[in-house]
C-alpha cells in the first residue's frame, strides 16, 4: 500500500546506504501488536552498527522471536539484502502479529517464513544448530508473573519477575538453535540484570558485548550480542571487533542520534 511521504519512519537514513534500507513504512497494524518503539529502534540500531561485520559473516539462515510488527526482521531482511542466498525465519505467539509482520515483509518485496509459534516451538529440532543470527527484543517489563503469556498485547511486555520469565527460557532456545558461528543479539533492561545474564551465558560458553547503551526517560536498554567462544575464526574477529570498537568501554551507536519521525503513530489501525 502506498503511503504519504508524512507517513514514513526515516529510521535510518546515513548517506552511504542504500534507499531501500532507508525508509520502513507502516502498511499495517493491528491493537494487539506491539508498535515499534525505543526498544525496536535500538535493536535495529544494534545490527546497523555491526552491519560490515554481518555482511563479512556470510549468514544463510536468521531467525527473529517475537517479530510483533515486522520492524526487525524487515529491517535485517533489507540490511543484509545484498547477500546471496540468505533464509529469514519469524516468530510470534501472537497471530496478529504474524498476518502484521507478512504484510510489512511483502511491503518492502522481502521475504521470511512467518511462524505463529511459542518460541521456536516445533522448529527447533529441524533448526538446532543451524541459525547464523538471532535477534529478540523481549518482553523484558518487570509484572507479577501471572501476567506473562496472557493474550494480546501484555504478551509483548509482561515479562514477570525482574522481566526474566521470557527471557530465561529464550535463553536456552537460542543455546539449541544457534550454530558454532551464531551471532544472537538480544534487547535487555537494566532491571533484567544483563550482567548476570551474560555470566550465565559464559558458564554456558558464550562471550557477549554490549552494542548498543541507550537511555530513555522511563529505562535504560542494552542491546548485547553474544557469541560461542571457541576459538573458531569469527570469534576471534568477533573478538578484535570489541577490541576496535569499544576499547574496554560501552560503545554506543551513533546511529541513535538519528532523529525518527513518528510515522508508525499516524496511520489507523487496519483491526
Ligand atoms: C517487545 S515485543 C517486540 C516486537 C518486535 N520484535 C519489535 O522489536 O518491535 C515482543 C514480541 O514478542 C512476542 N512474544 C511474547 N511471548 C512470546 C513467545 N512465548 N513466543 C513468541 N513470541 C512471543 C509478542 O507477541 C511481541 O510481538
């Protein structure tokens, strides 16, 4: 569907990329699908700032859990448009949020498998050990347990004690899913402690780093990616990338000072 120019989020606009990653546009919504917001943009954010790295890591197959509106994945899906042969897979619990995300995908002449699942429930014994890249911004907003996996939109955010019940049991998904290359880039919030997150992570024989670092009035997120430490090649350029970029302190994306304009906020629901 074609929408007025005032109706396009120019998320992502630096002059040395392609128009076609510039501009994603709402084409459809529903009230019980998570609208893109802070938490969205810095995830994006986050793959944008390690796209040389993506692009030099040759994935063939990313998977998203808990597309909500599509955002990410068509996001990824067009960052990474120029590599051959990639496979895109996105889940959702929520089945408004698949019909969503196909319209946004097929909007921007992308395509990825959209699954309405719990997770990867169903998948993961055919993808175990296969996906390159996940990505997940989950429902992280700490709530009295009761109110995780409820139906409609308190599933994009209830996320129980310390905003962990989702996110402890992605963990061990993403462990069985991602290959020895894997890359798994994940949006958390200070009251999830994502220091212990990543201790865990390392007991389990996964390095991490922050990508992204970026407060709001009401959180602050980090975006972290972690990675096997096996001493195969990518990890050790994963490695020296951290040594590059951050030199031993948090590195924030520039690409966060870019103003977004509203756009998903200004189209009416098509419920
Ligand atoms: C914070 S929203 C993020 C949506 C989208 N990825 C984004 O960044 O804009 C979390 C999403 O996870 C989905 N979700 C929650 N629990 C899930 C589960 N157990 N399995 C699959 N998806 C789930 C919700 O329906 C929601 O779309």
């Amino acid at each position: 569907m074609d929408q007025a120019p005032s109706e396009r989020l120019l998320f992502w606009a630096p002059s040395k990329m392609s128009c076609r990653i510039a501009q994603i546009h709402k084409v459809s919504s529903h009230s019980e699908v998570y609208e893109p917001c802070d938490d969205s943009f810095a995830l994006v954010d986050a793959l944008l700032a390690d796209r040389t790295n993506l692009l030099e890591h040759k994935p063939t197959l990313c998977l998203e859990l808990g597309c909500g509106s599509g955002y990410v994945i068509t996001s990824l899906a067009l960052m990474l448009g120029e590599l051959p042969g990639v496979h895109y897979i996105a889940t959702d619990v929520n089945l408004h949020a698949v019909r969503v995300t196909r319209e946004t995908l097929q909007a921007h002449n992308v395509h990825a498998d959209v699954i309405a699942t719990d997770l990867a429930s169903g998948l993961d014994s055919r993808l175990a050990g296969l996906v390159d890249v996940i990505v997940v911004n989950p429902p992280y907003v700490p709530t009295p347990d009761d109110e995780v996996g409820q139906e409609g939109i308190t599933s994009a955010w209830a996320g129980g004690v310390d905003g962990r019940a989702v996110i402890d049991r992605i963990l061990p998904v993403v462990d069985k899913l991602l290959s020895d290359r894997g890359w798994f880039y994940m949006v958390t919030l200070t009251s999830n402690n994502p220091l212990q997150i990543c201790r865990q992570m390392k007991a389990g024989g996964y390095a991490s780093r922050i990508v992204v670092q970026r407060s709001t009035e009401e959180e602050s997120l980090h975006i972290i990616k972690f990675w096997r430490d096996s001493g195969d090649p990518m990890c050790k350029k994963e490695t020296a990338t951290l040594k590059k970029t951050s030199s031993g302190k948090v590195m924030d994306s520039v690409l966060s000072q870019i103003h977004r304009l509203p756009f998903w906020k200004k189209v009416e629901s098509n419920d």
